[in-house]
C-alpha cells in the first residue's frame, strides 16, 4: 500500500528563504507514520529533499543536529528540545498550522 | 583595455568592484549574500569568470557559492566538510584535549589551472580539497594528522587555516599557515607536510622557539620567487630564503612589527608591504594614523605610504585576508579595514583614494587582472 502522504506547511527564516529561492511558506510532500504523524525528522527531511541548498543549514550534516541558534515552533510551542522522532500536534500533520523554524534572537 | 575586479568579503555580505586599467573610477555592486559573513571571495586563475565565496553564518553554517559569471550569477555548491577518519582532538585554550569541530571555512584557494579544483582552509584547522567546482569536498588529512596536531591551539580568533600558498614552479608544493600553530610545507600534493618555523620566535610560547604554536597570520610569495616566503607574524615581520626551511627577522624600522597583512609588488619581488598595527590588544594604527609600510628591500627599511590615507583619528584595523596586488604597470595595491574602508592605489602605494567607505567590517580583499 502507497503511503499517504500530507502537505506540511514550513515557514522558513528569511535567510534560508532567499538560499531555497521561495518567497513565504512553503509546502513540503510528508509520508505520513502508520499511525498518522508526522516528526521534525520527517518535515527537515522532506525540506532537505525538495531544496538541497539547505542541507546543512538547519542541521548538521552528520550528527544530525539542530543548528544552536535555531528553534522549532508549531501550534504556539517550543518542539526544539523534543526528540526529533517525536509526533508532533495533529494540526501540523493535517496542514491546519505550519511547522516554523526560526532564527533565535542573538546578536549580529 | 585591461581592467580589474576587486572581491571585497564582509562582516554581512561581499561586494564587487570593477574598474578599467586607469583604476579611477568604480562601480561596486553588492551586497551578495546581504546578511552573511563573507570571509573570503576569489576568482580562478585559469578561468577569471569562475569565482567562489565562503558564506557563513552563527545561525545557518556554512554555504559555499560559486559563480561561472564573474559574480552576476551564483549557485550555491556544496556545504559538507566532514574530517577524514576519527577527528581525534587539538590542545584547547586551557591545554586540555579537545575535539576537532567544523566551524567555517576561512580561505578558499583555486588551483592555477583547473577552474573546477580548489582548496579551502577552515576552522578548525584542516585543509580540504574539491575536483569537481566545490560540489564536494574531501579532507588532505596528513596535515592535521601529522605528528604535531595533538599540539596545535587556537588563537584569539579561533584555530583557523588561513592562508594556502600554491607554488607556481614546483607541482605538488604548497604552502598552509594556522593560528596558533604555525606554517607547513607539503611537496607531494598534501600527502605529508613539515612544520617549517625554524626561526620564528614568539616570546609568548613557554619555549619562544617551539616547533609549533606560533601565531602566524598571513604569508605572501611571488611566483617568480616561489622559494622566498615573507611573513607577517603576530609580532615580527619574517623572510624566508628556502622555502620556509629557516626564517629571518626583518622588521627593520617599521614602528610596531605587530600587524595582520603581507603582500608582495607584482613586478619587483623583492617590494612587499604590510600594515602596522599598535598591539596585540590595540587593534588600530599607531597615533591614529593610517599608514601602509613598503619595503623595496626585501625587508629591513621601510617606508610610509599615508598619501590619500587618513592621518588623524583613524582606529581601524586592517583583517588578515584583506590586502591584494594586481598585476597592471604599475601594480595596483588594495586593502579593507573593520571601518568598512576599501582603499585602491594605481601606482604601487604612491597615493591611495577609497573605491567605498561605508562598508560593513571588511574580512577579504582580493584582485582580478582582466584582459
């Protein structure tokens, strides 16, 4: 059986918009789990394929991690310390509410 | 007739200045890349149209873009840089071991005759080579691996690879230098190298004259003269007559020997020029006074150039990568400071105006002599 697949709805730092060469939020294709969720892994890996400009500039290429200065926000909450594996809000997965990944406010 | 490109990197952004063989009157574009820092840009000695720019960021890493255009169009290529094998680790500022992390790449350094090879030196130190216009980048790990690695330490500025040297006469020779380690030699393409620092004293090392350690910070060749080296050091002025096998003072007269660039005269090997800094701590001219040395000697006696320079209330300073000579009669010699100044001289450091003032903190300067 195919698996069903949603439409997640990122909104990216201005930054890595202008490398990507989108403008707004983007629309990223999600296999979704058996179980009908979705995970940071699953939304980064989806960007990562759909815009190879930005592998490397959200995560580290090898370990796999968040960039320092960067979080991970959906449905007014802070996800950038869940495990990355971790379901996120049902309202991500259905497209209702964008997965925002934002640049932290640090000097520069 | 022939003009010149200056590739000027920045604190956020790089821009780009073109003038004809005159060298009077500019036009810049940029900001490339508004936003990031551009630690360096340069252009491919074989093929000038093909540039390639370190961009980085402490949000988003490293990206390094490369352009077939002369800079009216980029692409971004590849962005892994992964060391070779198990990292292992280097001395910390405190002595203790510790890992071996990527943090940005600092030079990059086309081959003279393959617009698709460059290497590129990053922190923390290592040197990486691309054969395939930089879409992917393979570690030459037999420098950080040799027998002196464990030993190296940062400097002030981090544990970078900053200056890659490539001998126009010898094929396999080059030539890397590190903050704070030192400089090192390979003559079999990057296989093995020597610590080449018999010389160097630098009073603030437990032993002054330590194989490594000392913080080198930038040195110049000309390729008519591969086997002479100059160097500025992070105090003294330094020359070398073998290829780095030994190295000789040659401060001379200059008013602080402290200092960050070092450059040679396109046509006279033996002219080279440097900045003088304060101090260490004191990262400005001396009395506020904006003044390129040049030396016709090959050291030792020097002149001020300050004609066209400010000579009042100037505290700037002038970065490690951001002097340049191009290769017109005469030579032109171009320099940015942290003001965001980027100065020009069309008559070898004779007098000197301002291509921009009002840049962000310049990182890079370099030059392209067009047909």
């Amino acid at each position: 059986m195919p698996a069903i697949k949603s439409i997640i709805r990122v909104e990216l730092p201005a930054h890595l918009r202008t490398l990507a060469g989108v403008s707004g939020e983007v629309a990223v294709n999600v296999p979704l789990s058996l179980e009908g969720t979705v995970t940071q892994r699953m939304i980064l890996d989806a960007i990562e394929h759909a815009y190879p400009v930005l592998r490397g500039t959200i995560r580290d290429h090898v370990t796999q991690q968040r960039r320092p200065f960067l979080r991970f926000y959906a449905c007014s909450q802070d996800w950038s310390h869940e495990l990355p594996d971790a379901p996120l809000p049902g309202a991500v997965a259905s497209g209702a509410e964008p997965f925002l990944i934002i640049g932290a406010i640090a000097g520069g | 007739m022939s003009g010149v490109r200056v590739l000027v990197g920045t604190h956020k952004g790089a821009f780009i200045m073109t003038s004809d063989g005159k060298r009077e009157k500019w036009d810049v574009s940029g900001p490339h890349f508004g936003g990031w820092e551009i630690y360096h840009v340069k252009g491919s000695p074989a093929d000038p149209n093909r540039l390639y720019a370190s961009q980085s960021s402490g949000w988003f890493g490293q990206v390094i873009q490369r352009s077939s255009d002369g800079g009216k169009t980029w692409e971004a290529v590849g962005n892994k840089f992964v060391y070779d094998g198990v990292p292992g680790t280097h001395q910390w500022y405190d002595g203790t071991p510790h890992p071996w992390e990527f943090k940005r790449v600092w030079h990059l350094e086309p081959s003279l005759t393959d617009p698709d090879t460059v290497y590129s030196g990053i922190e923390d130190a290592a040197l990486f080579k691309t054969t395939d216009g930089g879409q992917n980048w393979q570690e030459l790990s037999g420098l950080r691996s040799s027998e002196t690695g464990p030993r190296w330490s940062p400097g002030a500025g981090g544990m970078c690879l900053h200056t890659i040297l490539l001998d126009p006469s010898h094929a396999g020779r080059m030539f890397v230098a590190i903050s704070a380690a030192g400089t090192f030699r390979t003559d079999d393409g990057g296989k093995t190298w020597k610590t080449i620092t018999k010389g160097l004293h630098s009073k603030y090392l437990p032993d002054p004259t330590a194989e490594v350690g000392h913080c080198v910070h930038r040195i110049a060749m000309h390729k008519s003269r591969p086997d002479v080296l100059f160097m500025q050091k992070h105090w003294d002025v330094m020359r070398s007559d073998n290829a780095g096998d030994s190295w000789q003072k040659i401060s001379g007269n200059l008013p602080t020997d402290f200092g960050f660039v070092i450059d040679v005269h396109a046509h006279e090997p033996e002219t080279i020029y440097v900045v003088p800094i304060k101090t260490d701590s004191e990262h400005y001219p001396p009395d506020g006074k904006l003044r390129v040395y040049r030396s016709r000697t090959g050291g030792n006696e020097w002149e001020a150039l300050s004609k066209g320079l400010p000579q009042s209330n100037c505290y700037v300073n002038v970065l490690r990568d951001a002097m340049a000579i191009d290769s017109l009669d005469k030579c032109g010699v171009y320099f940015g400071t942290t003001g965001g100044q980027v100065y020009a001289s069309a008559d070898a450091g004779d007098t000197w105006n301002a291509i921009a003032r009002d840049l962000p903190a310049v990182y890079s300067v370099e030059v392209q002599t067009l047909p």
